[in-house]
C-alpha cells in the first residue's frame, strides 16, 4: 500500500527557509506573496496488504522518524 506523509512546522514555530523563499519570490517579480511555509512530502510504499494496519504503521513512522512532532505537523493519506 502506498501512502503519502505531508510533514510541515506547526503554527507559531518560526520558519527561515520559507521566509527565504517568500523573498526569492519578490525578487523574481511576484510581488503580494505574504507569507510562504514549506515542508516535506514522503512517499511510503509499504508491504502490508491491510490498509488499516498499514495506515497505523505509517502513523508509527512519523511519530518515531519521518516527523519532530515537537515543533512539527503531519498528516498521511492514501496515495
């Protein structure tokens, strides 16, 4: 089963790369870009056939590595 991880900082949590990207953009002409937040996607393609078990193993995943859930946001959906 394949699923997707979407893993991105939390609200509050102060995000220098996508502040970087925010300016690129400006200086490349798009002006009214208020705000930028970026992330990362992951792709799992897991072997577990019961896609209730291999959504919780995905969940584990992100809990123990693919995420800090500290400061950090995740969610996983079917690919």
């Amino acid at each position: 089963m394949k699923y997707r991880v979407f893993v991105t900082l939390k609200a509050g949590v102060l995000d220098p790369q996508g502040e970087a990207i925010r300016h690129a953009l400006g200086a490349l002409g798009f002006e009214g870009v208020n705000s930028v937040r970026q992330g990362k996607m992951i792709e799992l393609d897991l072997a577990e056939t019961d896609a209730a078990r291999a959504e919780a193993a995905a969940q584990q995943m992100c809990e123990k590595l693919l995420a800090n859930t500290v400061i950090e946001s995740y969610r996983v959906e079917p690919a």
